[in-house]
C-alpha cells in the first residue's frame, strides 16, 4: 500500500472501509488499488451478494472453500483491517510495528487479516474466525513471521480463532471445480429453460441409469428433453453446485465416467 497517509486513512474509513457485513462490507484495499505479487481478481459472492476483492490465486482459492464447502461460513470478510490494533493488544513486547510504515511519509500502515469469517453453527450461534493466507514459500521471510505474530495476539486478545491457511491446504482442482459448477448458481445462460424441474429430472434419469456414462446419460437427457446440446452438461453442473449431487470435488470430473461410479 503507497503513499499512505493519515488523510487516506480517514477518507477510507468515511468512506466504510473495513466495515458493515454481508453486501454492506468494504475491504480495506480493492483490486485496483493495490499492487500485488499474486493476480488480483474480483468475484461476486453468492453468500455475500457483493464484489469481493482478492490479491492471489490463494487467496481466491480460499473464498472458494470458504463459501461452497463450508455451509456454516454465512459471511466473508476479505482484508479486513486491524484498526485498533494498538489498543487491542497489551503484550506488545518484541513486536515490530516500526517495520510496517509507509516508506514515504513514515505513517503506521494498516496490517489486515486475510478474512474474518462469520460461521453459524446449527443452534444458531455465530461466532467469529480469522485466516490469514500465506503462500508456503512466505514463512521463511522474517517480516512475514512477525506481522503474522502481530495478527496473532491481536485476534487472541479478541478471543478470535486464528489460524494461517497456506498453498498446501488449498487444492487448485477443488478451486478449478468449484469454478466450474458455481458459475450455474449466478449465470442465466440458458433463460429459455426451467432449471430447477430440469435438474430434477436429470438427476432421475442419472440415478435410473447408474452405469452408463455419464456423457451419455447427457446426451441422451437432450435428446429426450428436446432442449439443445450442452443443457444437460449445465444442468448436471448445476446439481453439484447445488450439493444434489455429492462427488470427490478434489479430483479431476470425468464425464466419461459411470455416475455410480463419480457419486459419493
């Protein structure tokens, strides 16, 4: 973050940043804002139904289990600020927060946590969790071990659950799965169709036909349903991403699969 200033710092927080929850939240820095070593990219959050902003592959990687795999994560925060960080922790002994200044004008930055998630258990109660992603190859640089120590008793101080969440933990092919189905549960490509009653029937006419393949079990859906080529394949889609149809969604999907044999 460059050129940071206490008149940035104020307009930021006029402006919300790093408050509200759900579509209401800001983070503290957007895509554009901020250069990264990682690609950034933007997405919109089905749970969150707001664009969310993300610095690297891991960090999106992480929203992707964070909103489809874990039902009880109910909101995303992603770079979320530390505002009262000084006030909050008491034990600043061999703490560096000298090393985090603008180089510029020599203003404290503002350290971030990578996400404070919202989960809901299933009496209800919501409690609060804060990750930080890193990428594995991190952990040897000093200044990174002692911004993530500052997190650290920050978020104990909070009673807040922490933890580093790294490249090792993050499958790129549950992303690159994830990616594929989801994009059925936000797009209307196929407005000609109702996808909920078709769905359904797909997923009998699958479970009635468990050892063919399941390309073929497509195609012959199309056929039968009279809608176009490739309806079928978006519907199947559409059932895994709406967990009516339960796979190993860390390995490669092949359709040329038997659907007894894809299905948990």
């Amino acid at each position: 973050m460059s050129n940071w200033n206490k008149e940035k710092l104020g307009r930021y927080i006029n402006e919300g940043r790093g408050q509200g929850e759900k579509s209401c939240y800001i983070p503290l820095t957007k895509t554009h804002e901020f250069s990264s070593k990682g690609r950034a990219s933007r997405i919109f959050g089905i749970k969150t139904q707001r664009i969310h902003h993300f610095h690297s592959d891991n960090q999106l990687r992480a929203f992707h289990m964070y909103e489809w795999v874990n039902d009880n994560v109910v909101d995303i925060r992603e770079c979320f600020p530390l505002l009262d960080v000084m006030e909050v922790i008491d034990d600043k002994d061999n703490l560096r927060f000298d090393k985090f200044r603008d180089k510029e004008s020599g203003e404290q930055l503002v350290l971030t946590t990578s996400f404070l998630l919202t989960s809901r258990d299933s009496d209800g109660k919501e409690r609060y969790l804060a990750r930080s992603i890193k990428d594995s190859s991190e952990l040897i640089r000093k200044i990174t071990l002692e911004k993530l120590e500052i997190e650290n008793r920050y978020w104990k101080a909070k009673g807040i659950d922490w933890k580093i969440t790294t490249d090792k933990q993050l499958s790129r092919q549950l992303a690159k799965n994830i990616e594929w189905v989801r994009e059925t549960l936000l797009s209307n490509e196929q407005q000609d169709i109702n996808k909920d009653q078709l769905s359904d029937d797909l997923l009998n006419h699958l479970l009635i036909n468990p050892d063919s393949a399941i390309r073929d079990s497509l195609r012959d859906f199309d056929n039968k349903a009279g809608v176009s080529n490739g309806v079928a394949l978006y519907l199947f889609r559409y059932l895994i991403a709406k967990k009516e149809i339960n796979i190993d969604m860390r390995n490669k999907i092949d359709t040329a699969s038997r659907i007894t044999d894809l299905m948990l």
